[in-house]
C-alpha cells in the first residue's frame, strides 16, 4: 500500500526486527529480512523491552528460536523462552476457565459471545501460544448481564466494589462492562454488554445483534465473531487505543490472512452502518504497510483514498518507530479519535461522552444517593481538569529536568 516503503525505513534495526517478527507465518521476504536483522549489531536489552511493550515477545522467540548457535546470545533465547512457556501455560488455564465459564451460562440459558483473548487468539493465530492475553472478555445481552454477574459471584468472581442492585442498575445503564476478579486467581474477567464505553464509538444496533448471532447454531470451539464483525471490532478496538501496540496491528494482519474469503461488501456495508468506515480504513492501511497483509487492491485504493486516515495511519508509525513506542495520554487518545469521526455530529457525540460519560474509575459515584446522582456531570470534568492540570504539570517539570 502507498507510503509503505518510507514507513519501512525503521528507526533502529531492534526495530526493524520486531516488525519482521509481528505476524503469524514469515514468507520469503520476512524471513530473509530476519536472518540479515539477526547479522547486524543489536541492542538485545531494548529489544526485548520493545517486544514486552508491544506484547510480541511470543511472536519474537517463534521466529528466531531455530537460529543456529551463537546468533543471539544464549541468555536471551532462554529468556524469551521461559515467557514463551510461561504464557502458554496461563493462556492454556485461562481458555479452560473460559469454557468452564460459557459452559455455565449454556446450562442457565445465558447467551453469551467470548471475544479478544483465548477466542480471537484461537480464530486468527493457531497456537495459543503464540499470542499474550491476561484476562477474559465475555458479551453478554443488557437484560442478563445481572444475572452473569451473579453466576459468577456464586464461584467467588466479585466487582471491586460491592454494588447495592440500585447501583446495578446504574452500572448497566452508565457502563459497557463489569470488571470481576477473583481473590486467588490473577486475572479479571470482564462481562460486557457493549463493546466500547460509547456507543458513538462502535453504534451497533445490540438488539439486532443478538437477534442475528442467537439465530446462530453453536459451532465448535469458542463460538465468537463472524470474520467481517471481528475485523471491524478489530479496527475499532485499535482506533480507541490510538494502535499503540503493534500486536492490535498483527491482530488484524492476522485476520486477513486466515480469511481470504471475506465478504467485503458486508465488511463496507456493516462499516458505513456503524459509522466507522475511517478507523476500518486506519487498521487497513497499518496492516497492509507495515506487515504486508493480503487488502484487495478495490478496497485499498479506497482506504488509501481517505487521506485523513493515511495521515492519522503514518501518524501512529511515527509514534511506534520512535524508541519502541510511547504510551499516550488519555488526552491525545482523545484527539487521536477526534480526528477518526468522520461528521461532526459524531465530533461532538465523542466529546460529550469524553466530558461526561461514566467509567469504572467513577464506581464511587454510584454510591451516591439517587436524588444527589446529578452531581456525577460536575465531578466527572472536575476528575478530567484535575488529571489534565497534574499531566501538564508533569511534563513542565520532565522539561526542565526536575
């Protein structure tokens, strides 16, 4: 895709390495580009922080584990393997705690969707192994979330807050999903109604959603979104996040080369109903750049013929390439996905929800009495201008070396 070849040119060959090594299979041209990577002087201690950082250090060690002795020295192969192990076994005991989960639900009738983690590592990757997840996502309908929720309270799964079944209510009706952990187990398990905190941000009609996937029969495995759904949540998902990691980007590499059988009407249509045609164009763009993923040449010429999301995709290489990638602010996440809206009733949709919406930082505000409930829309900016006040303040004294 354009600008692929000035993308390309990487900063450091740590780099350069790492993009290599982000995807599932290496053809000819990655391969080479590997074994000439592995020749040259690297800094292996910023490499494997670039790799933790981007959630590649499996990915890493699959594709140079078979170097012969004395290419990489011996003490980061063992490191990268001791991880590698390591998160497969964790991966293997939170996909059996998955199935025993959904298992549950299916014997209370409870409908319900696993996405990201064991179900999209599974689908796209083929190895459990090969990916990093550490906890699970489960959707469920509005109407039964309570009653999920309480299924697993029944095994010791709590929010971190005790909530009173007014304060449930408000949860289901503020949040898009509930954090649950587990006094012994270390990880959370996140029931979700929504995809995203907004529905501006992903505006899927969930009442026909789960109309369609009910209707659905059960499949084997871990049952979860239909390639074309999950390569838009994919794109959105990246978009939220800024695609500050580069693992969003192999996801969706992932993605298109498992399925080279998308139905790419459905994906555009399905796309401009959701309003989120420029941030399906951004993850196109990233992928096909920067991994070389299959965008057929119809749909990539539309992609690239939105020259805000070429300009917000060469944006987010410019912030991966520069010292392994640096994390944003809430605030620039913001901006970011203020220049993916493509109308300005979305603009402004965003910024409202931005301003006043309510998250899981906000649980507290639950608690207050319903007649004092209003007050949420005075502390909730108050919270940003304070958070936004202490970041500038960092910064200015980062400046002057403080």
């Amino acid at each position: 895709m354009s600008r692929a070849a000035d993308w390309k040119r990487v900063a450091r060959p740590e780099l350069a390495l790492l993009f290599a090594c982000a995807r599932t299979d290496l053809g000819p041209e990655s391969a080479e580009a590997v074994r000439a990577l592995l020749g040259r002087q690297l800094d292996w201690t910023f490499l494997l922080r670039a790799a933790r950082r981007h959630g590649l250090q499996p990915l890493l060690y699959w594709h140079i584990k078979e170097v012969p002795p004395g290419v990489v020295p011996e003490e980061i192969l063992k490191r990268l393997e001791r991880h590698f192990r390591g998160n497969a076994r964790r991966n293997l005991f939170l996909t059996g705690e998955l199935v025993r989960i959904l298992e549950r639900f299916r014997a209370r009738g409870i409908p319900a969707i696993p996405f990201k983690g064991p179900a999209l590592t599974e689908a796209l990757y083929g190895n459990l192994a090969l990916r990093e997840f550490c906890d699970l996502d489960i959707l469920v309908p509005r109407g039964r979330a309570r009653e999920a929720v309480e299924s697993l309270a029944a095994e010791g799964y709590l929010p971190f807050a005790a909530l009173t079944p007014e304060q449930h209510h408000r949860c289901l009706k503020f949040f898009h999903h509930l954090h649950l952990t587990h006094p012994t187990r270390g990880f959370f398990v996140e029931i979700h109604w929504l995809f995203f905190r907004s529905k501006y941000t992903f505006a899927l009609d969930m009442g026909r959603f789960w109309a369609t996937h009910e209707a659905r029969p059960e499949s084997a495995g871990l049952n979860s979104l239909p390639p074309e759904e999950a390569l838009l949540y994919l794109c959105a998902h990246g978009t939220v996040h800024a695609w500050e990691e580069l693992k969003w980007v192999c996801d969706v590499a992932a993605l298109l080369n498992r399925h080279a059988d998308l139905d790419w009407g459905k994906v555009l249509a399905l796309a401009d109903d959701l309003r989120c045609r420029r941030g399906l164009f951004l993850g196109l763009v990233l992928a096909g750049a920067l991994l070389d993923a299959p965008v057929p040449k119809e749909v990539a010429a539309k992609a690239e013929g939105d020259r805000r999301a070429v300009a917000l995709a060469a944006l987010v290489w410019q912030n991966l390439n520069a010292d392994g990638g640096r994390p944003l602010s809430k605030f620039a996440g913001f901006a970011f996905n203020l220049k993916v809206k493509e109308c300005v009733a979305d603009r402004l949709r965003l910024c409202a929800g931005f301003a006043f919406a309510l998250t899981e930082a906000d649980l507290p505000t639950l608690q207050l009495p319903g007649g004092l409930f209003f007050l949420h829309y005075l502390l909730r900016p108050l919270r940003l201008l304070r958070e936004l006040g202490s970041g500038l303040i960092g910064r200015v004294r980062g400046g002057r070396g403080e």
